[in-house]
C-alpha cells in the first residue's frame, strides 16, 4: 500500500498540502524531492489501482498530478472516481503530458479537451519533465484555504 512521505520542516497543518504523485519511479522521485522540500506530504503510486486503494483506506489527498498516458489503465477512470465521491470532490487534479512520443502530441488536443469537460483543474503539456513549473502550478492551483483534514483512518 502506499505510504506518505512527510518533510522533515514542520510546517502549520493550513500550510501543508498532501500530494499524489502518479508517474514514472524516476519523475515521482524528482517531484517528490521538490514537494517534501516545500513541506508538502507526498504520496507516490505507480499505478491507479495504487491510488484508488489509498484514497479508500485514508481520509484525504489535496492534490492529485498525474500523467496522461498510464499503461493499462485510464486517468480519465481515475478523474471520475475521485470527482464522484463526496470527500475527494474538492481534490485539485492536475493532468500531465510531458516528454509527449508523435502520438500523443497528435492527440493531445483532443486529450485536453476531454480533461477539462471532465473537471481536471490544470492540463499540462510539457516538452521535458519541469519540475519547478509542475510546483508553481501547484501553488498556483491550491486555494488560500482548503477544507478541514480529518486525521488518517488507521
């Protein structure tokens, strides 16, 4: 199952943002690093299946980023599953396209367009993985306040 990743810096609990991180081992450890250095709680899955299972047996994610292009499974699933329930509505979900092979920037348009009628907050496309753009734009994304976390279901 999958575990979060606290920082060692102790900020306020209105100050700290926990992250879903799903994409490749080597991209989720980059963002990873940028995340638990600006004192945000990280949980890395590889797979959907990965993080449905934490999000039914742990009370809150505030923010999902995900890739576009998962083997075997569906962002857009995971999209739906987490708008549908009533204690993820207000997740914020970010979709990423980086690093895109001919395919996917010839359809990445078409993507896009699907995300956003499907309630993503952020559809990115980026040439190369940019991890200090992918924070920014979690920054950007993260209201001043988000709604109270319960503490972890045990």
């Amino acid at each position: 199952m999958p575990q979060i990743i606290k920082p060692d810096m102790n900020k306020g609990p209105s100050q700290t943002y926990r992250i879903m991180v799903l994409d490749t081992k080597e991209n989720i450890g980059l963002l990873t690093e940028a995340c638990l250095r600006d004192g945000h709680q990280v949980v890395p899955v590889l797979t959907i299946s990965e993080g449905m299972h934490f999000l039914n047996t742990k009370d809150h994610i505030d923010v999902v980023i995900s890739r576009v292009h998962i083997e075997n499974e569906s962002v857009f699933d995971f999209l739906k599953e987490i708008k549908s329930r009533d204690q993820h509505k207000d997740v914020r979900f970010i979709m990423i396209c980086s690093e895109p092979s001919e395919f996917a920037k010839a359809v990445d348009a078409t993507v896009r367009t699907a995300a956003e009628i499907m309630g993503v907050d952020k559809y990115l496309t980026m040439a190369t993985h940019d991890v200090e753009r992918l924070m920014k734009e979690i920054e950007a994304i993260i209201p001043n306040t988000l709604p109270k976390k319960e503490q972890d279901k045990s």
